[in-house]
C-alpha cells in the first residue's frame, strides 16, 4: 500500500500510539509506503528519505502503485514562502513552507495565489526560520528540531540529505572547519552526534535550540550569545 500526505502535516511517532514520541512529520504532498499494519495504525517509510515511524490510520489516504511510481518521478516543487493557501473540496487550507505543491493538481487541490517563489541560497533560507520553536520531531515552521531544519533547508536548495543528525553527518564530506563555507553543516555531542547546525559567515551559526537562532561557531563547539558558554561540541564538519 502507499499513501500521499493530504494534510498541511501528519504526525509520526515512535510507537503506534497517540502518546509516543513525535519522530517526524510528514510535509504536505510527500509520499510513503506501508510497512506494516496493526489496528488502527500504520508504520509508513517516507519516500524522500526512507524514514519510518508510525501514523494514524485516519489520516492515511492511499494511493495506488501506478499513482506512487508516476508521482515519485515527477519534478517535484517545493513551497518556498512560509505560508499559502489553497481551495480543497471541503474548505480552504493553509500549508507550510517545504510543501510539495506539484502534488496539489493530483490532490485536486488549488493554489488561491500565484506564487512569487525567488530562488535563494541556503543562507536566505535558513535566516527564514529564525525564531520558530523547537519542537522533537518538528518540521514545519510551527516547530522543528536541529536535524529537522537541516533537512528542509537543504531540500529547498535542492540538496536531498537524510532525516537524523548522525545520518546527515555519514553522508557529507569530512572538511576542517577553517575550510567550510557558508551553508556546510557543523556536528555536535559528546561521543555520539546529536546536534546540527548550518554554518553562516563571520564565525556564526544558525540552529535550532529552544528556538531557531544564531550564535558563534569556534572550534570548540558553539558558544550561546546568551549563556555566554559553549552549548554544544564540535564533532565534525561536512561540506555536500
């Protein structure tokens, strides 16, 4: 079975219950399959990244193999501005910047506004999110996580990298920082990698902690502008 996300975003959690932890989001017009199926619940692997977690079968809608395969090699274009409209069936709806708008004529759904979508750097699009909260899971501008912000800005750059922070940092390539250049990813933790970041120019890097921000990038790690310490240590550097 396979499936398109029809909602402006649906919640994947860990577990099949409404009480675990949310693991990520599917973002308007993404595709999935079904892994497995228990009750009310079904574990999905995303397309875009083969994540997996679990959704609520009420908001499952399935499509078929042949709908899948010619959606999945189609051109896809992403929403570029935070918010838009558009006219469903049953009312109008809002997405969310990162939604795959070139799904929006197979979901006969319209676009209420002609879109002005400027192509930007990864900078000019990270700087986009600043301020929005952090949230476990998060990828959306009502609330993302480090890996979750990552991942979105590059999509919209056109640079596909995967879901978790450990994962994004296996798929780059090792520089020393005095070599990176605007829009490299920086790693953080302590053995294990459990945080990431975007480098910006002048030593500054922008990610998510508490809220989407920017601090100052040495190579110790990165120090808070408002704790005035380091929050997080440097690990490694990649460049994509």
């Amino acid at each position: 079975m396979y499936g398109i996300c029809h909602l402006s975003n649906i919640p994947v959690r860990k577990e099949k219950t409404s009480k675990s932890e949310l693991v990520t989001q599917l973002i308007y017009g993404e595709l999935y399959k079904i892994v497995e199926k228990n009750k009310k619940w079904y574990l999905i692997e995303i397309y875009n990244d083969k994540y997996q977690g679990w959704i609520n079968y009420s908001q499952f809608k399935e499509i078929t193999k042949k709908e899948f395969n010619n959606l999945r090699i189609n051109d896809q274009k992403f929403l570029k501005i935070i918010y838009t409209e558009l006219e469903t069936k049953s009312g109008t709806m809002l997405i969310g910047i990162g939604a795959v708008i070139s799904n929006c004529n197979f979901l006969n759904h319209k676009l209420k506004n002609n879109l002005n979508q400027l192509t930007s750097s990864i900078k000019e699009t990270a700087l986009k999110f600043l301020n929005v909260p952090y949230l476990w899971g998060g990828k959306t501008y009502s609330g993302i996580d480090c890996s979750g912000f990552t991942q979105l800005v590059y999509k919209l750059n056109k640079i596909k990298i995967n879901r978790d922070a450990y994962q994004q940092a296996e798929q780059g390539k090792t520089i020393d920082l005095v070599n990176a250049k605007e829009g490299d990813l920086a790693f953080f933790g302590n053995k294990e990698i459990t945080h990431v970041g975007i480098i910006l120019k002048n030593q500054k890097i922008i990610h998510a902690f508490g809220k989407v921000r920017i601090d100052v990038l040495n190579k110790k790690g990165i120090l808070n502008l408002d704790s005035n310490s380091i929050s997080h240590k440097l690990i490694k550097v990649c460049t994509y």
